[in-house]
C-alpha cells in the first residue's frame, strides 16, 4: 500500500514550465517546451525502458493546469488515458483520511489529544506504554508505537491482501499487542495506524468510511471520481492494475483498514484536491486544510517533519508538501509547494514507483532513476549494494549494522553474529538473511533512508542512523 520516501529537497529551477522556486510566484506556462518534456520522458519510461503500462502528470499553479498523459489501460487495450483515467491511489488516500480528523477537529467532533480507546468498543483494550495513551493525533502522524502491520495480518489471497481482514482481527490485535517503544516519539509509518484512524473517526461519525469521504470531501470539492468503490459510470474509466513485470493483476478490496490506501482517484481530482490546499480554489475545507500543515512532529530524517498526514520537506525556508502510495497495480506521487502556489501529481498503472518522475519534475537537478540492468546476476552484481552500508536502529533501540565485503552484503544485531543477505529484487531492495528477509527503503532521491525486517509474520523498521 505505501511507498515510503523520506526527505525531499526541491527548486523548480530548470523545467521551462515550472521554472521557479517554491518561494517564488509561478511563473505561466510555457506549453510547448512543457508538454515536449514531460512527453519525452514517459515516452522514454514506457516504450524505451519498459518500466510502466501508462502514466498521468497532472501539474497546477496559479495560472492553470496542465495534464499530460502516455501509454494506455493495457497492452492492446486501445484506449487512451487522460485526466479523468481512475487509479488506485494507494498510500495517498492517508492524506484524505487526516483531512477528515481535521474537519471533524473543527467541527469540535474530536480533538487531537482525544485517546483512541474513547472511539473503540469499550471490550477493547488499547495498549499503552509507560501510562501514556494511543491518542488520534498519535495515528495521524505514525508516532502511536504500534507497527507497520498489525501480526494477525494474514491474508488468504496475497494478489488482494486487505479483503479478508476483519474488524474482529484489528481489535484483537489491540488488545493482545504490547508497545516496544514510547508513543507520541518516534515516527515509525504504519498502515495500521491509518486504517485504524479511518476506523474511528467512521465509529464517531456513523458512517462507513466510504460515505464519510463522499459527504466531508468528495462532494464539497467536486470530487466525482474519488472513491473506494467503483460504481458503473467509473468502471469504463478505471485503469488496469499491473505488477512489476507489466502483468494485469487485480484491483485490491479494502474496508476494515480503508483509511490506510483503499481510494480510488484521478488525475483531474487530485489537481481539484491540491487547488484546495493552495487556495487556488475556494474550499469549504480550507481551515481543515491549514491546520493539517500546522500540526508538526519530527520523522528523526534532517529536514523533515510529519504533518496530518502529509510529510513537510524543508530546505532554506522553502516548504515541499508530499504524500505518494503504491498497490499491487499501481503507483501515486502528490505534493505542492505552499509558497509559490504549484503542485504535482502523477499516477500510473503499474507498480513500478513513480517518484523519480515527480521529484525530477520539481527538481530537474535530480536525474531519473535508471532501468534495471538485464543479463545481470544478482549474486555479483554489486549494484543492488550501492547506499546500503550503514546503522539502522530498530525499535528498542537495537542496533542492526550493514557492512559489505566486495560483491557480498552482511548484516549484524548486537550480540548476533554476522550473516550474509542474498538479493532477491535488486529494483526493488530485496534481499533474503536466514529465515527473514530484508527490504530497503529509499527516498524520492534514492539516498536509502531505513530498513524492514519481516520475519515470521510481523515488519520490524529500522530507521537509518548514519
């Protein structure tokens, strides 16, 4: 469901259309040096590399909006896409689902510092640590201490992996779970954190979490293609999903932790949604949208904080606002730049990552990531091991050390002795170490930021330290 990037540095200097920093007023479009630049590059993407079915860039400033498009629904499927094409938005949809705690924040439903055992049934009990309570602004910005994932998440069909987890399983995690670390501390992202936050905030409202997006979000903006489930005017323009290797694969089915990524969207929406936050566009939710960037806490990476829901990257004053997402089929990247009034958004059917895309967009200094090299052996190319040297600290504050010797990756816990990690995706940062296996998270930039240990069920972080 996300794609975690960590800090975002930015200038919006050098591509003629978007030639300005985010402190700056935006300059208009220059259309045909625009359109060539973003078409060359998705053109280069899908036909060239092969790294995408078909993809959408969306870009907005206060002179207007832009929407360029390239490739299609699926191979032979003759239809093209456009503004309006609908994608799953996966880890995105974390943006609305904090938008609906500040909303309902400001119509004094809940606040902030409201415990979430005040929204659960009472015959659910809540983990604390150190007789401090799980608060809902906890969830909102990944410091509640719960994981990633909760440990009964076992899902029948792994090509739809949210379907079948229940209510009844998420409250029994909650009430057999017990906290490693200090909550409101360390940011640690969670997909369980957000599912739950939708969970309660549709307990407090009396809806699903489906009609509380429609009625809060979706029809006050104009909205018409943002939603969980697709009815039969959208199904015509829903995009396929496809897997890294550009295989159809089938759309994911979520409800009990919809708040966490289950929204469904398009290009031409997103442009609406981001117009909201910049002002460009006159919003109901306007202060709800303010406050969400008020509400700050650090992520423990230089020059980035943690938002309701959004991440902030910050450098020389200068603000990015981002959120991006993945699912089975699919990739998302959204994010502005407060000051200038300028924001991005991309959104294609596969789920090769697309953030290389969008960060190249604000910052053309950062070049795009380069395809994976054919022909190569995992086990010698030493490619797969470029960044990965390093500390990582989990949770509990063990130490996990990365070393490399030549061609060959070894990991060691305190008081563990050292193994060796085999590649498994050398894209995509996989790597196998005994009976676990190890995957490396990068930011926009590349720059590897920390780690996920998944052993016997459970995903453990571990956050960069040098």
């Amino acid at each position: 469901m996300p794609r975690i990037i960590a800090t975002v540095v930015f200038s919006l200097l050098a591509i003629p259309a978007l030639a300005q920093s985010c402190s700056a007023p935006a300059a208009s479009f220059e259309v045909a040096s625009f359109e060539s630049e973003i078409r060359r590059i998705l053109a280069e993407r899908i036909d060239r590399e092969r790294r995408g079915v078909g993809i959408v860039v969306g870009v907005i400033t206060p002179e207007g909006r832009r929407v360029i498009s390239h490739g299609g629904f699926a191979h032979g499927d003759p239809r093209h896409l456009d503004g309006d094409t609908v994608f799953e938005i996966g880890s995105v949809g974390k943006v609305f689902t904090a938008l609906l705690l500040a909303d309902m924040v400001q119509r004094s439903e809940v606040a902030l510092d409201d415990p979430i055992a005040t929204y659960l049934p009472p015959d659910v009990k809540v983990p604390q640590q150190a007789g401090r309570a799980i608060t809902l602004i906890d969830l909102a910005t990944h410091t509640s201490a719960l994981p990633r994932m909760p440990w009964n998440f076992a899902p029948r069909d792994p090509a739809n992996p949210y379907a079948d987890y229940s209510v009844e399983q998420l409250y029994g995690f909650l009430s057999g779970h017990t906290l490693t670390r200090d909550i409101g501390v360390h940011y640690a992202y969670s997909n369980l954190g957000y599912g739950l936050l939708g969970n309660l905030l549709q307990r407090r409202a009396g809806a699903d979490y489906e009609t509380l997006v429609k009625s809060r979000i979706s029809v006050p903006l104009g909205l018409n293609s943002t939603v969980v489930t697709l009815p039969a005017s959208l199904l015509a323009k829903a995009a396929i999903g496809h897997n890294e290797l550009l295989q159809p694969v089938p759309n994911w089915d979520d409800t009990t932790l919809a708040g966490a990524g289950a929204l469904r969207s398009s290009v031409n929406d997103m442009l609406t949604f981001l117009a909201a936050h910049l002002a460009l566009a006159k919003s109901p939710l306007g202060s709800a949208m303010g406050a969400m960037l008020t509400v700050r806490r650090p992520t423990g990476t230089r020059e980035l904080d943690i938002a309701l829901g959004w991440h902030v990257s910050t450098q020389q004053g200068r603000e990015f606002v981002w959120h991006n997402g993945g699912t089975g089929g699919y990739s998302s990247f959204v994010g502005f730049c407060p000051q200038s009034g300028v924001g991005i958004v991309v959104l294609a059917n596969s789920e090769i990552g697309v953030d290389d895309i969008a960060v190249h967009l604000v910052d053309p200094s950062r070049p795009l990531d380069k395809p994976r090299r054919e022909g190569k052996d995992l086990a010698t190319d030493p490619s797969p091991f470029e960044g990965y040297v390093g500390r990582y600290r989990l949770a509990g504050n063990s130490i996990v050390t990365v070393s490399r010797e030549g061609n060959h990756l070894f990991l060691e816990a305190a008081g563990q002795p050292r193994v060796e990690a085999f590649a498994q995706n050398k894209e995509r940062g996989v790597f196998k170490v005994a009976d676990a296996q190890i995957k490396f998270e990068r930011d926009a930039w590349g720059r590897v930021t920390g780690l996920i240990l998944q052993q016997r069920g459970r995903d453990l972080p571990a956050m960069r330290i040098e």
